[in-house]
C-alpha cells in the first residue's frame, strides 16, 4: 500500500501521457501509485500507457464519465492516505508530491493542497496559485496570467484547482467526493467549498511547480465550457452558500449573471447560456436535498468563511476591465 495515489483522467489525450507519465517516473519520493481512468478513448490511449508504462494501474470504461466520475471510480481503485489528481496534459516538477505531502504532514486539518500551476509554453506566467471564491457567488483562479514571481510564499486559500491537486483521503470521506451533476468544470470549487465549511483548510504550495497546457481538453471559449461553466457555478453557489449569507449576496449573484447573460447575448451564443440555466433549475429539487446535508456538517463560522470571500471580481472583471 502507497502514501498517495495518483490519478489521471484521460479522454483521448495520448499525445499528453507520455510526458506526464514520464515526468512522475522521476519523482523525488516513490511512495506513490499511479491510477489511469480512461474515459472510453479512441485514439488507443490505455493500450499505450499499458505497453510503455506497465506499472501504471489502468482503469478502461466503456465510456466517457466526464472528469467527476472518472476521478470516482478512479478513487474506488485507490489505496492512498492522500489522493493527488492530475490532469494529462501536465509535466511535474520532481518534487511535486514530496511538496504536497510535507505540506499535508504538517497540520491535520489541512485537506486540501494547492499546487503551484504555470502556464506550459509561458513558465513564467502563472496558470493559477489555487482557488478563490468571491461574494458574487464564482470561483477564479487566483493568479491567473500574472508573473509566477508574485506568488513565492505559501498560504491559505479558498480552494484548489483539481488539475494539480492532494486531497486527504480522510476528509473525503467525511464530506463526499466530487458531485456527478456536474461532469466537468467547477467539481473543485464545489468540493473546496463544502471542504471549508467543514472546517479543514486549503494550502496553496509553491514549491509544488506544475507545468499545464491550459484549455487544451475542455477548450477555451468552447461552447460546452460556457454551458458546464453557467450551470455548474449555480450548483456551487446554491449548495454550499448558508442562509444568512445566501441573503446577503443573492443580488451581487445575479448582477453576475446579468452581466454574463449580456456577454452570451453579444457572442450570439444566449440559447447556450439558457440551456444552462434551464437545467439547473430542472435539478433545483435535487439541489436543495444536497443542500440540506451540506449545511448540516458546517463547522466554520459565517465571519470566517465571509473573510475567505474576495469582494472585487466583477469590478475588476466586469467593470474596470482589468483582468
């Protein structure tokens, strides 16, 4: 039995895994496996990973489950006291885990380690230093496109991206795993959300250096990111948010999706964004059943978790045009 177990997600991405896969053969520690969920590929990628690399534990489903339910059955495979997931089309740097796990040792009510993730082709340029959250009820990556350089010193955050992340293995136990309705894009924030109103904390590690393709599976700007991402950001948002708080940022929320619904209309892509909308409400009974056992395990007050909130996304996104 290892420390961690790694799993890797894949859907036709054979021309990621033999760089992912060999930069992890040199890991500094070796207390690790490896776990391959292949999401019903059709480019021959688990024969691949099968012949090159024979000591990678590969898990083939017949089809694709999306990045929450193979990382599930990924983790019905996994023996790991830490769960490090990773996404195909990274490189890591040696000591990556060595990173993550020390961190992880350090303080039992840390769940949940960020890594430090670059842009592939830009190094120097940060894909993101871990997850926030802001009061307008959205997830952003913290970072995202500035100089790795600003971002040096470890500390908490909201959450973590889960293309670079370990979980504690405890901890998912305790609050649940990602959520199947979601299927892509946002299953992080959700989990790093109900993580921290159980009380455990996130550490963005920056000695934990990942290097992604960024947007090269779920595509930037494609239309299925703009419906996973408008749907998925009501399922955080409503889930998670406790009541008293819900009131207080329920009209910061839907400026958000005023202004995003304004952006969908100029793109001449609305009828995407409605769909969104449309089946989330579609689900909101289901919503509402999770909901209750969510903020049945809240722990953390609601001055603490408010503090975790940053207060400037639309301005700087949507109003002074900054980012």
């Amino acid at each position: 039995m290892k420390s961690i177990s790694v799993i890797i997600v894949n859907w036709n991405g054979i021309q990621h895994l033999e760089e992912c896969l060999l930069s992890l053969s040199k890991q500094t520690t070796k207390d690790f496996e490896i776990i391959l969920v292949d999401n019903g590929s059709t480019d021959g990628s688990a024969n691949f990973v099968e012949k090159r690399f024979p000591y990678v534990k590969i898990v083939r489903l017949a089809k694709n489950e999306g990045f929450c339910g193979g990382n599930k059955i990924g983790l019905e495979h996994a023996t790991g006291e830490f769960v490090a997931l990773l996404n195909n089309d990274t490189k890591v740097d040696p000591r990556w885990l060595e990173e993550l796990l020390q961190e992880m040792q350090s303080d039992p009510n840390i769940g949940i380690c960020s890594s430090c993730m670059v842009n592939y082709f830009k190094p120097e340029y940060l894909d993101t230093a871990g997850d926030g959250y802001d009061i307008c009820g959205v997830g952003f990556k913290i970072g995202n496109r500035m100089r790795v350089s600003e971002f040096q010193h470890k500390r908490d955050t909201f959450g973590a991206c889960a293309g670079a992340v370990m979980y504690r293995r405890s901890m998912i136990k305790k609050i649940g795993f990602f959520d199947d309705d979601f299927f892509a894009v946002g299953e992080d924030i959700d989990l790093s959300f109900r993580a921290r109103l159980s009380g455990y904390r996130c550490v963005y590690v920056p000695t934990a250096i990942v290097r992604h393709k960024v947007n090269q599976t779920v595509g930037a700007g494609s239309n299925f990111l703009l419906y996973q991402s408008r749907r998925n950001i009501e399922y955080t948002y409503f889930k998670n948010m406790p009541l008293p708080l819900l009131i207080l940022t329920l009209p910061l929320h839907l400026l958000y999706n005023l202004l995003t619904f304004i952006q969908a209309l100029t793109e001449r892509r609305i009828g995407i964004y409605l769909k969104a909308k449309r089946d989330f409400l579609n689900n909101f009974r289901d919503v509402l059943k999770k909901r209750n056992e969510i903020q049945k395990q809240r722990e953390i007050s609601l001055k603490s978790l408010l503090d975790f909130f940053s207060k400037d996304y639309l301005l700087k996104k949507y109003i002074s045009n900054t980012s």
